[in-house]
C-alpha cells in the first residue's frame, strides 16, 4: 500500500476533482450551519453552531491534510475519498437535528470519517515517519470517541458541554501536533513534507465553497420573502460585503501564502497558520451570512443584540484572521486591518440604536474599504 498510494516526499500534486466533489459535501454543511443558527439567533443556538461548526471544519481540513500524502489517482485512494464523502454527508444531512433526534447519525459520519482516515493514513504511509504520526493521531480521535457517543445519548445540555469538550480534545490534539505522552510528537511543521501549492490551493477552494453558499444564503432569503425595495437594497449590500470579502483574501492574503509556500520551511508555516486562520474565517463567514439573511428578511426591524454581535463580530473576526497569518508570514501588523477591527467595533456600537440595514451597510463599508485598500 505504501508504494501504491503515497506520494514520494517531495513530490508535488495538484488537487483532484474527486477532492472537489468531497469538497461539494461541505457546501450543503455550511449552509445547514448557517440555517440553523438563523433560526433561533440566541446563545444556546450560537454555541451548538459553533461546537458543530469547528467539528465540521476539523473534519475538512484533517482530510485536506491527509490526501495531500496520497497518490489522487489510486483505486484505493479514490475509494476513501468516496467513504469520507459519504460519511460527511451523514454528518451534514444530521446537522439541524443534531442536538435533537438524529445526535447519533452526526457522530457517525463524523467518527467514520476521523477513524476510517487516520486508519487509512497509518497503512498507507507504513515505514515513513508520517504513519507514526498517524497513530499518534488516531490515540487522539479515540480518546474523544466516549464524548462524542455519551452525548449523542445525553440530554441537550448535557451534549452541549461533552461535545463541546470532544471538540477541545480535536483542537488541542491538532495544535499540539498529536503530541502524545511516551511518545512525543513523529513529525514537525518544517518536516512535514507537505506538498505546498496543492494544500494552498485546498484553502483558496474551501473559502469560495464559503463564499458560494452566502451566496445562496442570501438569494434564498431574499426570494422567500415579498419583493420590496429595502429587501433589494439589503441584497445589494451583502452581495458587495461579499465581493469584498474575496477581494481581501485574493489581493492580499493569498499571495502572502503563495510566497511563504515557496520554501520548504515556509510552507510547513503556511499550511499551519493557514489551517488555523481559516478556522476563524469559517466562524466568521457562517455569521455574515447569517447577519445579511435577517437583513434582508428584516431590513426596517432594530438591531438587537445577537445580530450586532454577527454582522461586525463576523468582519472582525474575518479581518483578525488575516492580521495573524499576515503577522506570522511577514512579521508585522497588517494596519489597515487593524484600524478596520477598531472602526467595526466603534461602528456596532454607534449603529445599535439603527436598524438591520443599517448595520450591514456599515460594516460591509468597512470592509470595501478594506479591499479599496489593498487595491
């Protein structure tokens, strides 16, 4: 299996359109994600987004991380990616009912995807160095295995705080690097032998996955309610909101990545922080969204809380992701993004007495302002 599935280190490999048709899974889950937090804008349902929100990201980019090891056009590689796409649409598809009815059938897609692939990987890359950390790697997943089932049988709260612990164990193994007692960690950013420009182009994939289902987000708000003037002009607004959001991570963000790639060394950081801030940049889109659908549903309506807290916590945590990675691929502050954190936070303030429109027009402005910048 070793020599019929792993790519030789060093090799480079370009992503696949069996990855792309993964990666199609994960458009449904982010949008389900966003539906749900719609729904009931209030913190109980904003903490279960997020728990099943980092749980369904962790899940993409371990998956993004362990094919960029792989051979793509291997029968038995291609038959994975298959399983992980099946597995993930059980994921996704219990994502609504996912602290009520269908618990079990979210930790079952989601455990035969984190299981099935580290198994996979510690076959496949036997005798390198990389198979060992995937052992590490699986310790790590069994140990959240009880969590996850015990809160699929648990009452709503009690789901809330084992999944939520589940998700801590994930995060904390990955940031770690797997480090285990005994046996440390097998592998480290600058040995990772990842192949730079396929994983680069893995994220710039999955953020216009994001950007495609706001998209849809808000299209689909807008057709479900009567026609009027300010539903359009809210429309108008969070597509350009939108389109600057692109315009901030392909002007600026994504060549930082693209140079940092270039070294070996570098590209281990950028895979890293890479992985790290679009983690952010999922949380923060899923609340755009979110913010421009109850917009665009109920533009004339007070601000309240919730969607204050989503329409400039969103573009501020969008714009702080990008003044880490940007920070730790060259060093320095990017400040027009740091004044844009701060001229967000002034404007959620100044604008909580306004309505939902105006809320999304001041912080969509900001971040044109943002991309004007970097043009």
């Amino acid at each position: 299996m070793k020599v019929a599935v792993s790519r030789e280190p060093g090799a480079e490999r370009e992503v696949s359109p069996l990855e792309l048709f993964f990666d199609l899974v994960y458009v449904f889950a982010i949008g389900e994600l966003s539906h749900h937090l719609a729904v009931h804008v209030d913190p109980r349902t904003a903490a279960e987004t997020l728990i099943m929100a980092l749980a369904v990201y962790y899940a993409w980019y371990m998956t993004a991380w362990g094919a960029n090891w792989l051979e793509p056009d291997r029968v038995p590689v291609r038959m994975l990616l298959v399983g992980l796409t099946f597995a993930s649409l059980l994921m996704s598809v219990a994502i609504g009912d996912a602290f009520a009815a269908r618990a079990w059938l979210f930790v079952a897609g989601y455990e035969l995807l984190q299981l099935g692939r580290s198994a996979f990987l510690i076959a496949a890359l036997r005798g390198r160095v990389l198979s060992e950390h995937f052992v590490n790697v699986l310790i790590w997943e069994l140990v959240g295995v009880p969590l996850w089932v015990a809160g699929a049988f648990a009452g709503p709260d009690g789901r809330l705080v084992l999944w939520g612990l589940a998700v801590l164990i994930a995060y904390a193994g990955a940031y770690t690097l797997h480090w285990l007692p005994g046996r440390g960690r097998r592998t480290d950013i600058q040995h990772s032998e990842i192949a730079a420009g396929h994983l680069l182009e893995r994220f710039r994939l999955f953020f216009l996955i994001m950007l495609g289902e706001a998209v849809v987000t808000t299209g689909s708000g807008f057709t479900s309610e009567p026609f009027s003037v300010a539903r359009l002009l809210a429309l108008a607004i969070g597509f350009t909101g939108t389109v600057a959001l692109w315009w901030c991570y392909f002007q600026r963000a994504e060549g930082v990545g693209a140079a940092l790639a270039e070294s070996d060394e570098g590209a281990g950081t950028m895979g890293w922080w890479g992985t790290l801030t679009m983690t952010l940049i999922v949380l923060a889109l899923i609340a755009i969204a979110v913010a421009d659908e109850l917009a665009i549903a109920h533009p004339g309506d007070d601000a309240t809380l919730g969607f204050t807290l989503l329409a400039f916590g969103g573009p501020i945590v969008f714009l702080l992701a990008q003044v880490l990675f940007i920070h730790a691929a060259l060093g320095r502050v990017a400040r027009t993004r740091a004044l844009a954190v701060a001229a967000l936070a002034i404007l959620a303030v100044a604008t909580a007495p306004l309505t939902l429109l105006a809320g999304i027009a001041a912080a969509s402005a900001v971040l044109v302002a943002v991309a004007a910048a970097d043009a």
